[in-house]
C-alpha cells in the first residue's frame, strides 16, 4: 500500500521541443498569415488587378470598418445570427430527440431510415425557394433552413453516439440490473457527449449556411442580403469583408467549441482503457 | 464426475466465517449449451453440481476457453443456463440482482466519473439512499487503499488502482457473493501478487463469499478455501482440491513445500489425459 502512489499515471507533459522550436511553433502561424497579406496587397496592386475583382487588403480592411462605424455591420449581423440560433435549436433538440427514438428502438429506426436517407440525399440547399413559398420572406423562413441543413450531421452524429457503447460497459449495467432509462442516462447519453458535440460543432456551421443561403434567396435583412447587395455594387471589397466576418464567425465557434471539450470532455481524449502508467 | 463427492461441504477447512456455515449458493447440474451459427449445438459447459459454503473462498481454475467465465456469469444472473438451475440462499437466481457483486477482467469503469462516482454507480442504478451509499463508499474506497484518490478520474489511475476502484464499486450494496471474473489478468506479475495480497485483506475484513475466476495457479492456492478444476471445452469439473493452508496467509508460504505440493497437484489435473482421473 505504501507504494501507491508509484502506480498513478501522471499527467503527460507535452513534448518540449528545444527553446527555438517553441518560438518557431508559435510564430508559424501569425507569421505566415501577416506575409501573405502582405504578398497579396503588393501583388494586387503590381499586377494592377482591378479593384471590383480582387481588392487589396487594405480596401477589405478599409470597408470593414466603414461597415461597423455606420452600425450596418451589427444590425445585419445580429439578424442573421439570430436566425442560425434559433434554427440551431431547433434541429438540436429535434435531432438529439430522433437520435434517442433511432437508438433505443429498432422498429422505428427501420420505420423512419427510408424517409431520413431520402431526405439526406437531396441537396436541401434546393429546398430553400420552397421554404420561401412556405414560410414567407421573414425571418422564419431563414430559421426553417437553417434548421434543416443543421439538423442532419447532428442526428447522425448523436445516433453515432448512442449506439457506440463499449459491450464491456452495456454488460457492467447489466449486472447492475440498470433499467433502460438509467442506462440511456448514465451510460449512453454520457458516451454520447464527444459525438455529440462534434455534431454540434458541424452544426453551427451548417446553420449559419442555411441562414445564409435563405437570405439570398429572398430577405431584405441579414448579412447575406447585405453581401448580396455589394455584389450588385459591385463592391468586391465589401464582399470580401463580410465574408471574413462569416469566416471570423466559424473560427470563433471553433475555439468556443474547443474550450468547452477542454472543460467538460478530458476524459474522451485520454483512451478509455488506459492499463497502467 | 468428481464434483458430486469431493464438492459435499468444506467442514475441515479453517476460515473466519464457514467452518461449518450454512450453503449459500447450490449449482445444481447447471449447463449451458450454445446454437452455433450452423446450427449445430455446442457444449459449454458440462452439467455441474458444487455448493458454495457462506463465507467460503471460492477458486476456479481452467484452461482459457473452458467456461469458467461462462459458468461465472450464469451464477451472476448474466447468462441463463441451458439445464438445471443455481440457487442463491435457496431461491434460484433468475437475472441481475444487488445482492451479487461482480468484477470483470477489465476494471470497465466510466471516464467521466470520478473514482467515487464510479464507485456510486450501482447505488444511482439502485436508488437506494445517497448519503448513506456515499459513506460506505468513502469506507470502500479507505478499504481498497485509495483514500485520497476519490475525486481522480479512471485515466489518472494505474491498471492496478483501476481495478481496486472496480473491487470497491462490487461491494458498494454489501452483496453476500462476490464474484471475480480473473480480476488481475491483465496486471503484470508483481502488482497482481499485491493485489491478491490486499484481496486476502480486504475478503477477511468484508467476510464475502468470494468465486475466483483465474487461470494462475498460484494464486488460486494462495487465494481460496476450495479450488475447483475444470476441463478443456465442453467445461467440466475434473477435480475439486481443499487448500488445507493456515490462515492468515502471507507471500512466504508460496514457498512452501506444502504450497508446492497443491499448486503441483492442481497443474497435474490440468494437464492430465482427458477423463483419466475422476
């Protein structure tokens, strides 16, 4: 007993390369994107390409906070985030709900599959003029795609989840003599949470798309509305700037996403059966 | 079959509890035959009859492939047998119940529970009252050597430690029978001696009924009252050895002539032409 604490598998120390490997490590990176800016402002303005093509990071730049000093950047953006919210939501509930049903009854996973893989094979983006007839030209109509296009990788992702339970541990509740609710509670959805959120992840994506997309087709507010009015314009550098804001947006998602696995999800990193130090 | 006769009752055995304690679990001609996938039917394990006295340390020894496990989870409720039936306390065992606690192999415990929460886990399945399955876990936990480690998750633990939270997590709702399913078999050799060691410990203070799966010999001489040998698939007890060592035993007497003398005894058993001896 006395040498217990010999056993205890310490934290793994991240490989420490050399003090200038670090610094390379970390500088590689920012490094890399500031040259290409550079390259590519001194390249446009070399080549003398036209402005309305490919404008130089300076104008992107220049028109980004002409949006935000006039508050147009806001109000467009905080639409259309709302949308890609709310149809999150909705196809996060719904998807987390069906995924249950599909994991916990094979009748109906076989009662519902054939209108599910059909309805995941068509290209959804296609559905939205429809959705427009459907559900207007306001916000619903965004929220009602967005929904869409985020809910399938969430379904598939959570059913995943569900059904990849270790037979080890399904047997370990077994022997516990676990009801299937208890099961479903304390094992599978638990076992879900990695998938899950890489579902999630998927999703937030695939929603700001959707919201994207139906603003397009038909809206007056949002930032697609926005950025298909600097299209008309002709406004390349505006374009530019607001889809750096949907890529900012992404990224963002990324690293919120990222902290949230850090926080609440270590253990799926480790493996599940470590023997030993 | 050499069950029948030699398996009557432990009687001359010195132990804290049996002597001459009352049967606990009866396996009566218990079988399992499985369908294979071409529709033939394969033998398991061969009709059985053995009791298990209460308090008795049970060890079962085979080749890998002989059963035993099967024989093991048909006694936890896991598996129903194809013949005959176990009682536990006089009433047949007909699925999963508290008063049975198991331990696998592999220690099968939940990433993203803590040692304690791992060791609660059967009273979240059970409902019984929290506060007081949280105070025998703490107690559990002190008995299996891991105080101090409650709030660690299963990753920052050895294979060792794991399985100790697993021994603890199968006593949490005080079972009358503990069954082990080669708890140690995938420790390396010095750590499964220790572990066999606290075993001993940690069985004298609980006084369970312990099954022992395993397919060391040593350590099912050092460990039990009875060991029980079983045959190359279809399983079958060949034969049934008492382990007349005193206790409390220590690592010393595996050196021992007499120590030597059973272990050499049990191997030859094992190793002998089928159905020669009975």
């Amino acid at each position: 007993m006395s040498d217990i604490t010999e056993g205890v598998a310490k934290p793994r120390p991240a490989p420490t390369p050399s003090n200038m490997g670090l610094w390379l490590d970390r500088l590689l990176v920012p490094v890399s994107v500031v040259a290409m800016v550079i390259f590519w402002e001194y390249s446009v303005t070399a080549f003398k390409v036209p402005e309305y093509l490919v404008p130089p990071p300076s104008a992107v730049f220049r028109s980004l906070s002409n949006m935000w000093n006039s508050g147009l950047l806001l109000t467009h953006g905080v639409i259309t985030l709302i949308e890609a919210a709310l149809g999150f939501v909705i196809a996060f509930v719904f998807s987390t709900i069906l995924a249950i049903c599909i994991a916990e009854s094979r009748l109906f996973e076989r009662l519902i599959y054939p209108y599910l893989a059909a309805l995941q094979s068509m290209p959804k983006v296609a559905i939205a003029p429809l959705v427009m007839i459907w559900f207007g030209m306001g916000i619903e109509s965004k929220i009602v795609l967005s929904a869409l296009l985020s809910f399938f990788p969430m379904l598939v992702n959570a059913v995943e989840g569900l059904k990849s339970v270790d037979d080890k541990r399904a047997r370990l509740f077994r022997s516990l003599g676990a009801s299937r609710f208890q099961t479903l509670r304390l094992l599978k959805i638990p076992n879900a949470l990695p998938f899950l959120l890489v579902g999630i992840e998927l999703g937030t994506i695939y929603a700001m798309l959707g919201a994207i997309v139906a603003e397009f087709v038909g809206a007056s507010q949002g930032l697609g509305a926005y950025l298909l009015s600097m299209n008309f314009q002709m406004d390349a550098a505006g374009s530019f700037a607001l889809l750096a804001v949907l890529a900012l947006y992404g990224i963002l998602m990324q690293f919120a996403l990222r902290a949230v696995r850090n926080r609440f999800l270590f253990w799926s990193r480790s493996n599940n059966h470590s023997q030993g130090a | 079959m050499a069950a029948g006769g030699s398996a009557a009752r432990v009687a001359s055995v010195p132990h804290p509890t049996a002597g001459n304690a009352p049967i606990l679990v009866e396996l009566q001609s218990v079988a399992k035959t499985y369908v294979s996938r071409d529709g033939t039917e394969v033998d398991a394990v061969r009709p059985i009859r053995f009791d298990i006295g209460n308090g008795e340390f049970v060890a079962i020894v085979g080749p890998s492939g002989c059963g035993k496990s099967t024989l093991l989870h048909m006694i936890a409720g896991l598996t129903r047998p194809t013949a005959g039936q176990i009682l536990l306390q006089g009433k047949p065992i007909l699925g999963t119940r508290h008063d049975i606690g198991i331990v696998f192999q592999d220690p099968v415990l939940l990433p993203w529970r803590t040692v304690k929460e791992n060791v609660l886990l059967p009273a979240a399945v059970r409902k019984s009252v929290l506060s007081s399955a949280s105070a025998r876990a703490a107690e559990l936990i002190d008995l299996v050597g891991l105080s101090g480690f409650e709030n660690k998750y299963p990753s920052e633990l050895s294979g060792g430690m794991q399985q100790r939270v697993g021994i603890a997590r199968a006593l949490l709702l005080d079972p009358s029978l503990l069954l082990l399913d080669e708890p140690f078999g995938a420790l390396d050799s010095m750590t499964r001696e220790q572990m066999n060691v606290e075993l001993l410990k940690i069985w004298s203070e609980s006084r369970k009924t312990v099954v022992l799966i395993t397919h060391d010999i040593n350590e099912a001489v050092f460990l039990a009252d009875r060991v029980l040998v079983m045959s190359a698939r279809p399983g079958r007890i060949v034969n049934v050895h008492t382990i007349t060592l005193p206790r409390p035993r220590t690592v010393s007497m595996i050196g021992s002539p007499e120590f030597g003398a059973l272990s050499q005894a049990i191997r030859a058993d094992l190793y002998a032409p089928r159905g020669d001896n009975s």
